[in-house]
C-alpha cells in the first residue's frame, strides 16, 4: 500500500453559502443576512430559521477570513502577551483572562490569546496584529505598545486598543496595575509591625525583572520613611536548592521581615525556612502577593497582597462601546488596587481569612 503523500485522498471541499441558499431555497445575500447576523427588518423568522437549518444539514460555517475582507474588521479580540513574559501567567491573570474571554463570547466576540514576538519592534507587532483585522487588541504585561503602534491599528480598522500594564498608551484605553505600589504595601506591612530588616525576593527567572524590579523599588521607597530600615535583595530561583541559598542570606543578613514577589514564591521560601528550624513569624515575618487559595491554607496562613483588577464584564462592555460607537473616544483609564490580606505568616492573623 502507497501512503505517499501524492495518493493521500483529496479532502472535501467545505460548504459554500451558494450550496445553503440552494439548499433553503432563498438568495444567497439573504443567507448573508442570516448568518452575518444582519437580517433584522429583512428577512422574516421563518426563512431565517430555514436558512440556519439548511447550514446546520450541510455543515457550514461562515469563512471569518473573508468576512473580515468584506467588513474591514473580524469578531476577533486579540489578548497580546508577549513571548517572554509566560511565567507571568499566574491566577489572577488567568482568572482574569477566562472571565473576560466568557464575557466577550455574551457581546458576540471571540477573545484569542496571541504571543506577541519579544524582538519585534512596536510598530512590527502592530503590523502583525492588524494582519488578522481584529475588532479590538488589549496588549498585557507589556507587549509592545505605543502612540505610533496604537494609530496603524485604528488606521487598520482595529476599533478598540486596550493596554493592561504599569501606564496607559497614548490613544488606547488604559488598565494600570502599578507594581511599585504592590511592593511597597507589601514592605509597609512588614514595616508596620515592628520589621526593620527586610528581603525582598528577586525571581531568577526569565520575564519577571519588568515586575520584579518595580516591586523592589516600592519596597524601598516605602522603607525611606522609616529610619534604620534596610531592604536586601534575595534572588531565588524556582527550585529548592535556590530557595535553601536564599535562606542562608536571610540567616546571614539577619533580616526579620521578606516580601516573596508572589505567593508560590512565598511557599517555596517558607519551605526551607521551616525545614532549617526558623519560625515563621518570630524570626521572620513572611508576605507573598496574589491571594492565592493555597496561601490560606498553609501553615502558618500566609500574609499576601491582593490586587483588585477591574471586572472582566465591565472592560468587556468597553471594547464592545468602543468597536459599535464610532463617536466613543479612547483614555477610558482603569487603575488597580494593591492592599494586604493580613494572616499569622506576619504575626497578625484575625481569624477565619
């Protein structure tokens, strides 16, 4: 038997929309209507509903392609994040993701998750991105941005640009989450209860330094106020031998208070603080950031930073706004809120958390 590819069977040719208006026995620009959602005040509801079983009988599915070639623009919202910044993926921006996703599908789009590469320039992605005619881009974690990028997009027919980072773009709508004011609530609560020299972890992996080194900054601007305070770096790499070095420079340095960038790097510490004998929060005062689950279940319960992001339906009725009101003008401008979620790993756990 020849399995070459020359013998492969040929594969069938997908419906078109002349083969359902044969089918429903109508025009084909009234299946357009129908299935382009457009058939209001034109076609009445018992040919729509022939026309969308006749698709359903022979299998069709609209071309998003050449929709998009027709109406200059897709039902596509494109979630950029750029290539490098993976690892940032923790829950609360999945959570996020997934909810904003949902809620898109209720407006009738389709969020997809798109790798924006990290050694194109700006403009470049933008070009890449205009490619695909999306309806609306929200770029996340820093994926290439700016005045000029934003302009080829609306140029495009890309009708709503949202940026999810540490400052909004000019001509784009703005989700601004401010990681210095995340380490620095972090270190004010470590400050606040009596710590004076503290640590702040460093991940020693790849595209975390765009949020971990703003966070070290806030963790040391916030400790300025208080005279005598230090603040240490610690890099840490995901792995226990890392997390064991890590320790000794927390022993060696005396410091009493750390703030752990986030709550798996938290746990990772904890571990080998606690496997070395020293007491958490006695001798060393623990905080962790996102809220996850498990920091509640730890023990003791880990202290952590909470940040609030704004509801996934609510950034979903922007683009919406934004994609079918011609006369909607971008700078709508969300910021995030960073406060602690006090628990025993800092000594000042208040019940049930």
């Amino acid at each position: 038997m020849n399995d070459s590819p020359r013998n492969a069977p040929t594969p069938p040719t997908p419906p078109t929309s002349s083969a359902v208006a044969r089918h429903a026995g109508v025009s084909r620009a009234t299946v357009s209507y129908v299935l382009n959602g457009q058939a209001a005040g034109r076609v009445s509801a018992a040919t729509q509903a022939k026309v969308k079983q006749a698709a359903q009988d022979l299998g069709y599915v609209p071309h998003a392609a050449a929709r998009s070639l027709r109406s200059g623009s897709s039902a596509l919202v494109l979630i950029a994040v750029p290539a490098d910044k993976v690892p940032a993926f923790g829950p609360l921006f999945a959570g996020f993701v997934a909810r904003f996703q949902t809620a898109l599908e209720e407006y009738g789009y389709t969020g997809v998750l798109h790798g924006a590469r990290a050694d194109r320039s700006p403009l470049d992605t933008a070009r890449a991105w205009a490619e695909l005619r999306p309806a609306a881009v929200l770029t996340t974690f820093g994926a290439p941005l700016t005045e000029e990028s934003v302009a080829l997009l609306h140029r495009s027919g890309t009708r709503a640009v949202l940026s999810l980072g540490p400052a909004p773009t000019p001509g784009a709508h703005g989700i601004t989450i401010d990681q210095e004011e995340i380490g620095a609530v972090a270190a004010a609560h470590l400050l606040a209860t009596g710590r004076r020299a503290l640590g702040v972890v460093v991940p020693d992996e790849r595209g975390l330094d765009s949020f971990s080194g703003p966070r070290l900054a806030g963790a040391r601007a916030a400790a300025r106020a208080f005279p005598g305070a230090t603040v240490t770096p610690l890099p840490l790499a995901p792995t226990e031998e890392s997390a064991a070095r890590a320790r000794q420079a927390i022993s060696e340095g005396h410091v009493d208070g750390v703030f752990a960038y986030n709550d798996e790097y938290a746990m990772l510490l904890m571990r080998a603080l606690q496997d070395a004998g020293v007491d958490i929060p006695g001798e060393v005062a623990l905080v962790g950031a996102d809220d996850l689950l498990l920091a509640r279940l730890l023990r003791p319960r880990l202290t952590s930073v909470r940040t609030e992001l704004p509801a996934p339906h609510e950034v979903a009725a922007l683009v919406d706004r934004a994609i079918t009101d011609p006369s909607f003008a971008p700078g709508v401008s969300y910021r995030t809120k960073a406060q602690v979620e006090p628990r025993d790993s800092t000594g000042d756990g208040a019940g049930p958390a």
